[in-house]
C-alpha cells in the first residue's frame, strides 16, 4: 500500500459535503459538485502562511495551535459546501424559524450557525469521550472491586477507542455521511497519485490506495491512544469524576502536542516504526473512507491542482 511515492507532500485535505477541500503551502481550495452536476471551485490564499508564528511552528507546541486552526477552516468548509447545495425550493420552504433566524442575523448567519455547531460537536466530543468512559471504568470498578489505576487507565483508553470505532461506524451507515466518505476516500487517492508523480487523471487516481497516515482518522486514534500514557504519566485522579475530566480536559494540549508530532512522522517517512504506528489508524479509515467514483475524484483533483505551488515547496 506504502513505499509507491516518489515524494511526500504537505498537502493535506478533508472531505465536504459534495466535495474536497485541500489545504496547500499558501492556498486552500474547495471543490464541490453543484446540484447541476458542475463543479464549483472555491480558493483562499491563507494568511502569513510564509511567516507562521513561532508557537505554530515549535514542536510539541504547534500542535494544539494547527488543530484548532485546522478545525475552524474544516468547519467553515463544511458550512460553505452545505450552503452551496441549497436551491430556489430549498429558500422557498424555509420554515418560519428558518426565516426568523435570515431575518435576524442576515448575511452572519452562517458564521453563527458555524459557531454554534463547533460548539455543540466540542460538548459532544468531551461526553462521549471523555465523561462517559470514566463513568463506565467507575461503575465496572463497583462490580469487580478496587483495581490499579494502570489498569483502570488501560480500560478507559480502551472504551474511547471502542466508542470511536463504534461511532464512525454508525455513521457511515448514513447516506449522506457514507457519500462523504466516497470523497474522503477520493482525496487520500488524490493525494497518494500527486506523491506518485502521476498526471492526477481519474483513471491514475483510482489506481492509488485510499488509505494515508497523515489523516485525520489516525489522528483522532493517536490521541485516544497517548491519552493512556499521559493521564497515567500525570497521575490524573480517579477519586472525583468531575475532576478527572476537569484534568483530562487541561492535558488535551499536552496529548494533541504529542499526538501532532507522531502523524507528522508518520506522514513523513516510511519504515517499520512509522508502518507500526500508522496501522491502527490505516485500518479506522477502512470505515471513513470509501472507494469513489469518477464524479468524487473529479472534484478531489479539481482541487488539489489548484493548491499545487509551482516551486515545489510543498514536498518534504
């Protein structure tokens, strides 16, 4: 599946809704497939993309810093590409809620509605990641006695990583998400030919594997899995639950710092340490991503070409 590329890119991409967003050196791009079967392009040049500052650059720093950098620009993509699949029907049968929230916020509405789900998607995120598995270790303690909080660690990293595994796989249940995947699978194709130095053409991508280490699947996992060896490193308490998560919460920087300089390796070299610790994650992403068709490439490589800096920065 590995060892194909010619070079590795920096290039790194996130499936949308009927379409593909690439974020390149200085420039993001997104393509989406219109209702009317075009493809629309979006492009923004990123700024102080040349002159980063130095917490977005340090290791084991920047990697908090990009996360959330990376989470607000994936939203707001999200956003924009719903957006773009709204008709002249869809505006007409607006309920009247709908109507007084246009009325009322206007042209900031999406960037509120944005706010607002990042939000509701973080709270979600915190209880079932991180409240739900301490409760579950301390009412599994109440029936088996007392145990090492080694092990009670081990048990919850564990149950995070079922609940992950658990979700994404529900999901992909789901029309709309399982066509997501469709296009999460056509970006790491796009990417993979890009780093194979082929002609990105449908037919070359469609050859590539759909699996990449640097992606956001293996990125979740890595975090689920060095939160064992933080919370334990720590000592984070399991005598208040509340306080647990409290600590947990403080130490997301901390296992996201870790976690960011991991899958950059791993998306940066290819050998039997990168291969190991890539394996996890590579197997998530037989959920969260699936194989595409000609109109998900179409829209990959639609963008991917357009972030493509012509002095080669971008390989590592």
């Amino acid at each position: 599946m590995r060892g194909q590329e010619k070079f590795k890119t920096r290039i790194g991409g996130q499936a949308v809704i009927e379409g593909v967003m690439m974020r390149g050196i200085g420039k993001m791009a997104m393509a989406n497939r219109m209702p009317d079967g075009s493809i629309d392009i979006d492009e923004w040049e990123l700024k102080g993309a040349g002159k980063l500052p130095w917490f977005r650059k340090t290791p084991f720093v920047r990697g908090i810093f990009n996360f959330v950098v990376s989470m607000v620009d994936g939203y707001k993509c999200l956003s924009r590409s719903a957006d773009k699949q709204m008709t002249d029907d869809d505006e007409e049968e607006m309920t009247k809620f709908e109507k007084w929230l246009t009325d009322k916020f206007g042209d900031k509405l999406m960037p509120v509605l944005t706010t607002v789900s990042m939000v509701f998607g973080v709270a979600i995120a915190v209880v079932l990641f991180v409240y739900c598995p301490v409760l579950l270790v301390s009412l599994l303690e109440k029936l088996t006695g007392e145990m090492p909080a080694v092990v009670k660690n081990i048990i919850e990293g564990l149950l995070k990583i079922t609940i992950f595994i658990g979700y994404t796989a529900l999901t992909a249940k789901l029309p709309d998400i399982a066509k997501t995947y469709k296009y999460h699978g056509a970006e790491h194709k796009t990417i993979a030919c890009y780093e194979a130095g082929l002609d990105l053409t449908p037919v070359n991508v469609n050859k590539q594997t759909r699996f990449h280490p640097r992606c956001g699947t293996s990125f979740i996992f890595l975090v689920l899995f060095i939160s064992i060896f933080v919370t334990t490193v720590f000592g984070v308490t399991w005598e208040h639950k509340l306080l647990r998560v409290a600590f947990k919460l403080i130490l997301i920087p901390v296992v996201t710092g870790i976690a960011y300089e991991v899958i950059m390796i791993a998306g940066r070299y290819d050998n039997i340490f990168t291969r190991i610790i890539s394996a996890p994650g590579l197997w998530i992403q037989r959920i969260t991503t699936s194989e595409p068709t000609v109109n998900e490439i179409e829209c990959a490589i639609a963008a991917m070409k357009a972030v493509i800096p012509e002095d080669g920065a971008d390989k590592w």
